[in-house]
C-alpha cells in the first residue's frame, strides 16, 4: 500500500450551482491530495460521470434539481466498487435523512478548507476497508449540529434521548446536542437491543439503567447508575417492566 502522503484521490464536484462548483475547485486546488477529474450539475450527470470517470470521491451537494444527492449516494451504494461520499450541503437537516448512507462525512457550506481537509483525511483512512457483507437495520452514528459544522456521534456513546418539540436532546457524557428529529422516528431507528423508550418524551440506553423502583399507586421509575430517577409512562411500563423480567 502506497504511503497516505502520496494518495491523490480522483474526485468528482457535484453541485447546480455554477459559483459553489468554482468555490470547491478552488479549495480542491490547494489539496495535494485531490485531484478533480470532473463537475456535473444534476444527479443524472453525476452518475454518468461516476460510470466513465471511476472517481475515488464524490463531493456530492445535497439540493439539486431532479435526482437529488440523496438519491445518487443511494444509487452510488449499490456499486460493486462505489467511490466515497462526502455530502455538501447549507442544510445540517439533511443529516437525519443520510443516517442510513455509507457517507464519509458531512460538511456544511460555505466549506472551509481545513473542514474540507479533515473529511479528506477521513477518506484517505477509510480506502481499502473491506465492505460488510450485510449493514446492520439500526442507526450505529449520527451526524449531529455543532457551532459551525456537523459531528458524528457513535448511537454506543448515546446514554439518554430527551424530546423537546420537534427536536431530540441527545445525551453523550457530560455534554448534550440537540438533533431535529422526532423521538418517534429515531426510536424507530434505534437497537431495541441497546435502548428502550420509558416515557413519550425519553428513551435510555439500557446499559445506563441500575434498577425498577416502584413508587406506589402503580407509579414506577427507572433508577439510572448515576442515581437520578426517571417517572416511567403507563403506555411504556409493561415494555420496562419484561427488559427487567418482571
């Protein structure tokens, strides 16, 4: 295998706008380790691009015209050898929808060079890793808003989800990120295995959990290992109560 300092990955621009396009040739011409090999400006030119170029990256905008860049990453992941795929997008919403795709990274317009750099360097790390034969069903990352950009978060590093509105407080640590997103549809999402909804408005890593307290007149609460105790919701007691064999 050829030393990191000498890969230059063959790279394909995908955005329908003519200035974004110019802005990222200008940031890729700084990258020793890119070397653009083609632009196109809808999904359809895109793939075309991909079947006669063979590019190793594809910085892929998100909100174009037609085939949108969800759907070409969806279309690009059932390729024998699919090329990598960074999103690029204005939007951090877009996040939630490309959970379920093999993405590299996320990165949020107007791209910055050394943001840029880091996802590079992601891809660099990621070449050569063999495929899994099968991914599995549930979330195992999020791409998660964080001051000017978006951070990926392992769902194993997730203790405790709170709802608030049309957002999810997610708990990692000490610290908390707020996602937009349903709690409903990432409960859907999640490892029923690894978590487990106690209440309308949280859902708890099972791990996390030390005990089942009964509090009387059929109230019951989740005890977690830090010693905080959390009401479980009637709706939710009798899933609670089985995950303790009860």
């Amino acid at each position: 295998m050829s030393d990191d300092k000498d890969v230059s990955l063959r790279t394909l621009i995908v955005d329908d706008e003519p200035l974004a396009v110019e802005r990222m040739q200008v940031i890729c011409a700084k990258l020793p380790k890119l070397n653009v090999v083609g632009t196109a400006s809808d999904g359809e030119a895109a793939l075309r691009l991909v079947d006669a170029l063979t590019p190793d990256l594809v910085l892929l905008d998100m909100t174009m015209p037609g085939l949108d860049g969800l759907a070409v990453a969806r279309k690009l992941g059932r390729l024998d050898a699919p090329p990598a795929v960074i999103f690029v997008t204005a939007h951090d919403h877009f996040a939630v929808e490309a959970f379920d795709l093999e993405a590299i990274d996320y990165v949020l317009k107007p791209v910055a060079q050394d943001r840029l750099e880091r996802a590079i360097e992601r891809a660099i790390a990621r070449r050569g890793e063999a495929r899994p034969e099968k991914e599995s069903e549930w979330l195992q990352e999020l791409w998660v808003p964080h001051r000017s950009e978006l951070i990926r978060i392992e769902t194993s590093q997730v203790s405790r989800i709170d709802a608030e509105r049309d957002y999810v407080r997610l708990y990692v640590g000490d610290r908390t990120y707020l996602l937009l997103q349903t709690i409903a549809g990432l409960e859907e999402r999640l490892d029923p295995a690894e978590f487990i909804r106690i209440h309308r408005s949280t859902i708890l890593r099972k791990d996390g959990i030390r005990g089942l307290r009964h509090d009387g007149l059929g109230v019951w609460s989740v005890e977690l290992e830090d010693g905080e105790a959390l009401r479980i919701g009637r709706t939710y007691l009798p899933k609670v109560k089985a995950m303790a064999g009860r």
